[in-house]
C-alpha cells in the first residue's frame, strides 16, 4: 500500500511541474461551456461542473482501464 501512495505523490508532483513550467496547457480547464461564474462587486462564485465531469469521466476511464 505505500509503494502505491509513494507512486502517486510521485506522479503529482510530476503532473505539477508540467503544469508549472507549461500554464498554457491548461488556459482552457475551467473555462468550458457550462461552467458556471459569477462575479458582482466582492463576491466571486465559481462552478466548475463541465470542467469536473469531464475530470470524472477521464478519471474513470484511466481507472477502468489499470483494473483490467
């Protein structure tokens, strides 16, 4: 079980300084159609749900694909 925790701390990370180094890689998450946003004066509400269904469906995919 920790080889699998050490595994995916180091994957993170990995995946973290990609998104570091390279931010134009993801100008597009968060921005899809159907995300919500609202901004008026201070208030500031943000809803990712397009965005996090499609983080869902690809993380279902990966993790279908790695059970079989």
């Amino acid at each position: 079980m920790a080889r699998w925790f050490i595994l995916a701390g180091l994957i993170l990370v990995v995946i973290g300084v990609v998104l570091h180094t390279m931010p134009w890689l993801l100008n597009w998450f968060g921005r899809l159609p159907g995300d919500i946003r609202y901004e008026s004066g201070q208030t500031r509400v943000f809803v990712p749900l397009t965005s996090m269904i499609l983080v869902s469906v690809i993380l279902t995919l990966v993790l279908n694909l790695f059970s079989r």
